[in-house]
C-alpha cells in the first residue's frame, strides 16, 4: 500500500517539475548585455553593466526550493526576475560574476 503512496506522489512530482519547466522563460545571452523572455510577460533587455542591484532570493515551491535573481537597472521602474530553472541560468550567472 505504501508503494502504491510512493509511486503517486513521485508521479504527481514528475508532473509538476514538467510543466514548471513548460512555463519558465530564457535568458538569451547577447553581446552586449542580456535578454529576459518571461513566460507571459514582455521581453526586457539589459545590461550586465547597468545591473546595479541584485536581490537573491529562494522561493518556496513546496516541494523544492527555486533560487532566483531581482535584478535593477536605473532606468527600470521594477525589477526583473530571472530563477534557476531559466534556460541560460549558467551563462548569465557566469556573466554577472565577471562584473563583480
């Protein structure tokens, strides 16, 4: 009966990983900065020089925890949002640690 408990909540896991994945966005890495291409949102350019502020956060997802970035700009009135799970995450953790 246990195994039966195991195999669902590993399935229902597997599902809520999968269509995480389906709704997160990309960074696309750019020579002279970066591109953030939310899910539902509209795509904001930057650049890692003009980053003047960086708030590192975990967000609680119940089953796992989701490391993400606010990043701030000047010239921006909100912050944008890139996490873990951002097709690019790497290469732009990769960059931001450059202009440190």
């Amino acid at each position: 009966m246990i195994d039966f408990f195991v195999t669902k909540y590993r399935q229902l896991d597997e599902f809520v990983k999968k269509r995480r994945r389906l709704e997160t966005g990309r960074i696309n890495i750019q020579d002279q900065g970066f591109e953030i291409i939310p899910p539902k949102r509209n795509r904001c350019n930057a650049s890692s020089a003009r980053v003047n502020c960086i708030n590192a956060f975990k967000r609680d997802l119940f089953t796992i925890d989701l490391i993400c970035f606010e990043l701030y700009q000047d010239e921006l009135d909100f912050p944008m949002e890139v996490d873990e799970q951002m097709e690019g995450w790497e290469l732009l953790l990769a960059i931001l640690l450059q202009q440190i």
